[in-house]
C-alpha cells in the first residue's frame, strides 16, 4: 500500500493490528486447546496495540500527521494475515512463529518509515513506535513461552 502521509501510515498500522486481532479470534474457533490460549493472548494483545496506536494518533498535531512522506511506502504488512488465512497454524510451534513473522513486518515497516520520514517530528513517531514494537515483542515472547510451562 502507498502511504503519502504520516496519518495514512499509522492508519495502516492500527489496521494491521485490528485485522491481527481479527484474525487470531477467526483461528481460535478451529485451534487444538493448546493453542487456543496462545492465540487468545495474541489476539488480546493485538487489540490493547491497536488502542494504544489510535490514542498515539490522537495525542499528535495536525501539522505532523498531515506531513507528506517524499517516496511513497509500497511494502504491504497486510499480506503475512492474508498468507494465514490460506495457510492457518496447525500446532503451538507455527501459531508462535506468525506471531514472530507478523512482529518482525511491523519492525520492517516502522524503519522504513523512519529512513524516509518527511520531518523529524515524523521520524521520532516512528523511531518510538519502534522502540515500544521491540519492547512489546520482548513481552509477547516471554508471555507465550510462558503458555508452554502450563
């Protein structure tokens, strides 16, 4: 997807954790009960970043959101939540790993948008969205390899 603004971009990614979210619920209905409790705190998760992303876009300036980028983004973090629709996971060990992929595609969208940033008040949004993505990821990874002592 092409974004031209920092409002389109975070957009992008609050709809990225909204249809995340979706998406866990929508595998929680067909998942074995192992799993089930790890998709559960994935899609709970989802939500709360989903939240969180909207009252960041809420706290910013008009002027910073309106900023225009000077290359369009063209990279789709969509596309890993069509793949597994198709292709949904079957045990603990492949539900862990797309939570691990869709995390690392967030991590790649939020630094290229720090490289092509159009203001540094731009850039610093994204460099702490990115710092708080890499936090969260710490705090998802130990909470779902805590599922697995259960």
């Amino acid at each position: 997807m092409r974004f031209e603004q920092t409002r389109d971009a975070l957009l992008h990614v609050e709809r990225f954790h909204r249809l995340a979210e979706q998406l866990y619920g929508e595998l929680l209905e067909q998942a074995d009960p192992r799993v089930v409790m790890l998709l559960d705190y994935l899609r709970r998760h989802e939500a709360k970043q989903a939240d969180n992303l909207r009252g960041v876009i809420g706290d910013l300036t008009p002027r910073v959101l309106n900023s225009w980028f000077k290359y369009s983004h063209d990279q789709d973090i969509l596309l890993p939540l069509d793949a597994a629709r198709l292709q949904p996971p079957k045990d603990f060990d492949e539900a862990f790993d797309l939570a691990f992929r869709l995390d690392e595609k967030l991590l790649e969208f939020y630094q290229e948008m720090i490289e092509q940033s159009p203001s540094g008040e731009a850039r610093e949004i994204f460099i702490n969205l990115l710092g708080q993505e890499m936090k969260e990821k710490q705090k998802l990874m130990r909470g779902a390899l805590g599922l697995l002592d259960l």
